[in-house]
C-alpha cells in the first residue's frame, strides 16, 4: 500500500504487556520500573511519534515527536532501552525514559523498528540539508536558477540590472559575513546518524 492510499496514523510498533517505564535525570537518578504501555506511530508520512503510559494503558505519562537528536542506549542483556531527546531543565538535567521489556523478542521488535524511525528522521534531515545548500550555498549560486520556477525563464531573459549586468551573475556576500554564517547550521552537532549505541550495565 503507497501513501496515496494509506490511512494516517500508521503505527510501527505497540506493547501493552511485558513492558515496563521509568523516567530518571540528575535529580532522580534512580530507575524505578512500573508496568506501561508503549507505541510508535507514523502520524503523516515521515513524521513519528513514540507514545508512553502508565497502567492501565488509558492514562499516557509521555507522548512526543521523534527527532534527529535523540541519544539512545539499549541494554541487550537487562532487554531495556533508554533514550533522551536532549532537551534539558534547570537542575535536573536531560530526562531520560526508559523501557524494560518481559522477553527478547519484544526487545527486538521495538529496537528494530526504534531504529528505523531514527534513521528515516535523520535521512529526511540530511535531505532537506543538502537541498538547502544546493539552493542557497552552490558555487556558482543556483538561487536564480530555482527562482525561474516561480517567476519564469522569460521574467529573467528580459530582466537587466541597472549596470546591464545579467541577474545571473554571481553576488559576493555582504560584508562582514560568510557564506552560510548561522543561518542553516547542521543537522545535528555531529551531522551524522543518530546516537544508538549499547550499554551492558545501565544503572
């Protein structure tokens, strides 16, 4: 079934049994697990979500979109997974939530398709990254050339600046600044793949 077809949200994955939830930061650094819920859910196309309650599985603690900055740590031998979107609050630090599954193959089944969401997300990053530098950062610049979309080739053939210079020719940046200075910046601190490492002790 293509998009087109497809009916929104779309959920990835779902546990209502065998899970457990805790949420920890600097100030509660204890992990305290009580029996939850979890779910990962595609609301539109290419936008995520992972969604936390408590039991029953009316009552959601957590509910939050899925971005390139998370940090994951998945423990193989505990079966638990933690993450932190990086966000922090004074004193307490980042807030880091954290599952404990019953079995391996729920385990497996929600870190696979963890996974995958992260990488989807950080692709669509990298995507809309490169588009931008093409558009605005090329060399020579590309900006005229994507302006004729809107405006029309004819708007451009006909249009000469007040030197008689072509609108194509190529406009040095203003003084006192650099091509690209705090205006995109980068995916994420590192511009790579999103943090998934493994822990086999996570206190």
């Amino acid at each position: 079934m293509n998009d087109a077809t497809q009916t929104y949200p779309l959920v990835h994955f779902a546990a209502v049994q065998g899970v457990e939830i805790a949420s920890t930061n600097d100030q509660r650094p204890d992990v305290e697990f009580r029996p939850g819920g979890v779910m990962l859910a595609e609301l539109v196309p290419g936008e995520f979500a992972i969604i936390i309650t408590a039991q029953p599985c009316t009552n959601t603690i957590a509910a939050m979109t899925i971005t390139h900055n998370y940090q994951v740590l998945s423990d193989t031998e505990r079966l638990e997974v933690r993450w932190t979107s990086g966000s922090t609050r004074f004193l307490q630090g980042p807030t880091w939530l954290n599952l404990r599954f019953a079995n391996r193959l729920l385990f497996t089944d929600f870190n696979r398709a963890f996974t995958q969401i992260l990488w989807d997300v950080q692709l669509k990053i990298r995507i809309l990254q490169d588009r931008i530098e093409e558009i605005a950062f090329g060399n020579p610049s590309n900006f005229i050339s994507y302006c004729r979309q809107y405006l029309g080739d004819a708007y451009f053939d006909s249009f000469v600046d007040s030197d008689g210079d072509s609108a194509d020719e190529d406009v040095p940046p203003a003084e006192g600044g650099t091509q690209g200075d705090d205006v995109t910046g980068t995916a994420n601190g590192s511009g790579g793949a999103p943090v998934f490492s493994e822990e086999t002790n996570v206190e």
